[in-house]
C-alpha cells in the first residue's frame, strides 16, 4: 500500500515518537495499515533415539489404548513420545519395588530401560515378566545375555536385538509370550474381540474352499470336528458340499449364536461352546473321521495345548491342520505341529502351502499358513483314504 501524501510527517510534527516509527516503518518497506511480519514457529525438537526406537518396535496392530508401563531411566521422554504417537494408557514409575504392587498381565507391555551403571536383576525381571506378555528392554549390550535369559526362563521368547540407531551402545530388545490362559479365553469370549470380530469371519469363502479340496479324498458319510468353528462359515460350506457330518467347538457364544442365525442348515448340528481343552477330552475314541483347525492350534496356551493334542489323536484318525509358522505374540505361541502329533503316533502325510491350496483368490496374509495333514500310524497304510494325499499335495 503506498504512503497516504504528507501523512506520515504531519504525525512525526505532531505527536512525540513518531518520526522514529516513521523511519522504521520507511526502512522495513511496510506501508501505514499493513500487517505487521510474522516468524515461523521453531521447528520442533528433535526424537529421542531411545524413545524412538522403542515406538518403532510396537505391531501395528496394537490398540491406541493398550496399557504400558514405562520403568527405568528414561521414563519421562519414553512417555513423553509414546503420548506423541497417540498412546495414551500410560504408566510410568522410576521405583522398580512398585512392581510388586502391580497385577499379573495389568500392562499390555513393559518399557524398561538401564543406563550403563545399572542392571536388570532376577527380582525385578521375574515382576515384568508377570505383568506383561511383552517386554521391551534397552541396556547396554553387555548386559543383554543375562537379561533375555532370565526372561526365557520365565516363558518369554525372543523376538528382535538390534542396536538403537543415534545410541548405538544401547541394545533395544523385544521378547514376548502368551498371556495367562485365563486372559486368553476371556479375550476370545467377548462380543467383538479387538482386531478378531465373528463378524469378519462371515466373509469370502475361498479359504473354505480351499479346505474342501484338501479333504476331498474323505467319504461324504465322514464325520468332521471342527476346532474353533467361530461362525462356522467352514463347516457350513462343507455341509452344503457333500459332506454334511459336521460339528464344532468354539469357545465364544457370540460366534455360535451368530451361527445359528446366519446358516439354518446347521440346525441339528453339534456345536459345542467352551474351550477346547473342556471339550475335547469329553469326545469317546474315533467319535469323528477328522478333526480340523484353521488358525486355532497357534492360539492355544501351553498350558492346555498337550490335552488338546492328546484327544485330538484319541477322538480322530485323521488330522489337518491349517495353521501359520512360528509366530509368537501375547496371543500367539509357535508349537511345532509337526513334533507334537508325531511324537503321538500320527504319521506326517503331506504339507501343502495354503497360498496353493487356495486356486480361486490370492491373499497375502495365507503366505505365511500351511495345511499339515497327518493320519494315525494304525490307520497309515490299511487303505486309509488319506493315503492318496501325500501323493496330491
């Protein structure tokens, strides 16, 4: 805007001050009215390398509102960035005794770091490993070998060591095991489990398909159990395509009340609710043909997975497994399929991966699943339908 005429030395004349205002406002080039210059704001500080690398460790797929617990040195920026990237159930102690007070698996994860004139000892260890189902340590390298082993000890597996990138003598480690069994079912019981709602199992039936094929060589007058039968979108799918002898076991009464609404053709059908550690051993020798999992074998606890194990090769000669590889979270834990019905006396038929079975539809969370097909070592070699799958997968 261009200087009223005369404007500015009549003020400078008049009123005391103004010839200085004047020959700032003539030496910034600013004209009378215009908006005085505005800063920018400091760019913002840069992230904690400790904090950082701790965030970046957490699955995607871990809710906003997880409970975690923040212990050691670094309490207050550790916090400080966890609240940055939107967690917000926080607590944080710098007094390990307070440990003690907490309740078995109250956090959903443990944060702890020691600088390098402190350690982790057994005590304080064997409360994180209470706690929570997954911890996070950052140390000093040297004391890594000594702390993970008091956390294996304690049923925690290791899932990642690596140096922290900006701190390179502190070692981030992240191990991890199940909850306790009694979170795990309360956790399958709810109406809609986080990230695992009945709902999403009512969808595509590719990977039923998929299950039909593999099975295929089984008369239609076979009688099949499902483990963990959710909506029982499986076992509706094989009932409507020659094999109607199906039955179930699924531990949420959500996903078996949505059952009988949305397939009526189960009416009449056996669907137990409960675990299947409850129900299993109840079932009379050779009650079915085959028994089948698809993603349930990886959520059972150790705890109660050797008398599922057990039944499932009482109950049926054949089994078929479909499940992924050795993952392990707080709801997952890594059993050695194979191992554990060979070492029952099944004999390992074939191993087809589940990316191969399904013919109609890629999925790339499958990648990672294979279908195990195994049949009682009595049965192997009699003219057991099952012999004609080694040969097919």
């Amino acid at each position: 805007m261009a200087e009223p005429k005369n404007t500015l030395k009549k003020v400078a004349r008049r009123v005391p001050g103004a010839r200085a205002v004047r020959d700032t406002l003539r030496a910034r080039k600013v004209g009378v009215g215009a908006a005085p210059a505005t800063s920018s704001p400091p760019p913002p500080p840069p992230a904690d390398p400790i904090a950082k690398a701790i965030t970046a460790e957490f699955d995607f797929t871990l809710p906003k509102t997880s409970s975690i617990l923040v212990l050691g040195d670094e309490v207050e920026r550790v916090a400080s960035e966890l609240r940055t990237r939107g967690f917000s159930t926080i607590t944080t102690t710098t007094d390990a005794s307070a440990l003690a007070t907490f309740g078995d698996d109250q956090f959903r994860v443990v944060v702890a770091t020691r600088g390098p004139d402190a350690d982790f000892d057994r005590e304080l260890l064997g409360h994180v490993a209470r706690v929570a189902s997954t911890v996070v340590l950052v140390q000093p390298q040297e004391q890594v070998t000594v702390s993970t082993s008091l956390l294996e000890q304690a049923g925690f597996t290791g899932r990642s060591e690596h140096p922290v990138e900006g701190a390179e003598k502190e070692t981030i480690s992240v191990l991890r095991r199940m909850e306790a069994q009694s979170t795990l079912h309360d956790f399958w019981r709810q109406p809609l489990p986080h990230g695992n709602t009945p709902q999403a199992y009512l969808g595509p039936v590719h990977r039923s398909r998929a299950l039909h094929r593999l099975i295929k060589d089984l008369d239609g007058d076979s009688k099949i159990l499902e483990v963990g039968c959710n909506v029982g979108r499986n076992i509706a799918y094989l009932h409507d395509n020659g094999y109607p002898e199906v039955a179930g076991i699924e531990i949420s009464p959500h996903a078996v009340k949505m059952l009988r609404e949305k397939y009526p053709q189960l009416e009449g059908r056996e669907v137990h609710i409960g675990p299947a550690g409850d129900i299993l051993p109840g079932f009379e020798d050779d009650s079915f043909d085959l028994i089948y999992t698809m993603a349930v074998i990886e959520h059972l606890h150790p705890v109660e997975a050797a008398p599922v194990f057990d039944a499932m090769v009482r109950v049926a000669p054949n089994i078929l497994a479909i499940e992924p590889e050795n993952r392990l979270s707080h709801r997952q834990y890594p059993h050695d399929i194979v191992k554990e019905f060979t070492d029952r006396g099944m004999v390992h038929v074939s191993t087809t991966p589940m990316v191969e079975a399904i013919t109609d539809h890629y999925e790339a969370a499958m990648e990672d699943y294979q279908a195990y097909r195994f049949v009682r070592a009595d049965r192997a070699g009699a003219g057991n339908a099952t012999d004609g799958a080694a040969a097919s997968a």
